[in-house]
DNA sequence: AGTCATTGGGGTAATTGGGGGA
DNA sequence: TTTGTCCCAATTACCCCAATGA
C-alpha cells in the first residue's frame, strides 16, 4: 500500500523521557512550560514532533548558541539546512 | 487510474493512526466516540475525510514559541513564571 | 478459485494526564 | 527552581480471531 508520507514523525511521552533519560511527567510539565511544543491526541495525550526533540537534544552548545545563530540567521544564504 | 477527485480523500486507518502516532484501533475508538467522521465502505471498514484528520492534527498544535526562554532564560530573574 | 495485509470486535494490561507533596 | 514520586481516572496499546479489501 502506497503511503503519501508527508507527516512529521511523532513521539510518545515515554520515547521523549527515555532520550533525555528523565521522567515522562518531566516531559509533561516542559510541554506545560511552553518550552516542547505538543499535538495532542482526540483522547487528550501529548505527542511530541521528533524534529523538535532532536533539535534540542542536539543544542549542547548552548552558550555562545544564541549569539552564533543570531548571526548565521541573516547571512550565508545556500549552505545550511540539510535535513528531511 | 481510477479517478481520485480532489475534494473528497479518504484516508485508512492504519493512515490516520500513523500520522496522530497512535493505535489504528485508537482510531476507532475516536470513530465510535463521534470524535471524527467516519465513512464506512459496504463491508464494514471505516474510512477517514484527509481534510478533517489534518484540521484536528493541526488544531493542538498551537506552538509556544518560547524556545529562547529555554536558552537564556537561566539568566533573566524578574519575569517569568507566575502561576500556582 | 485462491493469498495476504488490514480492519473490526471484545477484553485486558500499560501508559498518560492532572493534582499534590517530598 | 527543577525533578521524581504518590494518588486516581481516562486514554491508549496489545492480545485473540473472523471478516473485509485488494
């Protein structure tokens, strides 16, 4: 069967708690906090876009971060963003 | 090639339980719960409008874009949090 | 006429949400 | 301040097997 696959990939509380090796009610209060943003199911549970998961896992440079992406953001425009 | 209009997409429910990453029994669960509109074929199988799953994936995901309050909110004391 | 993955139905464990307290 | 753990109620996931869809 043909998949049109044009979602973004989802992950339960429990996959999010276990990458970042935290409880998932942990999970739940950032999702609270504005700081993950959450699709959540009919049925109320939380789903959590993978994308945005990895990106914040992989922001270990956090300090000199928001300057570096301040200043990427607005200059060389073709050699960046490579994903999907 | 049959035909497929292009108002009228139907999605199966192994679709639909991929893109909200959730059980296709889930799904009809919700079916059954009037949460979404389900049309059944002659045999009994459920099908699912495209346009309707994408409108409630896309209702709960009211972003909090409040990513920066992540990175350097450990040094801003005076305004932030005030609940409980 | 067949195969084979998917779906439906029911029932039972596991996960999740929310509040509260350590 | 952030996290982990307690409670309970609701939602979801996995088990079976028979019928449908392609």
């Amino acid at each position: 069967m043909s998949f049109h696959g044009d979602s973004e990939v989802l992950l339960t509380p429990a996959e999010v708690a276990s990458l970042f090796r935290v409880d998932p009610k942990t999970v739940t209060r950032w999702a609270k906090a504005g700081k993950l943003s959450s699709i959540r199911t009919l049925g109320g549970h939380r789903r959590y876009k993978e994308s945005e998961v990895r990106a914040l896992l992989g922001a270990a440079s956090e300090a000199a971060e928001a300057e570096a992406a301040a200043n990427a953001a607005a200059a060389d425009p073709g050699k960046d963003d490579r994903q999907r």
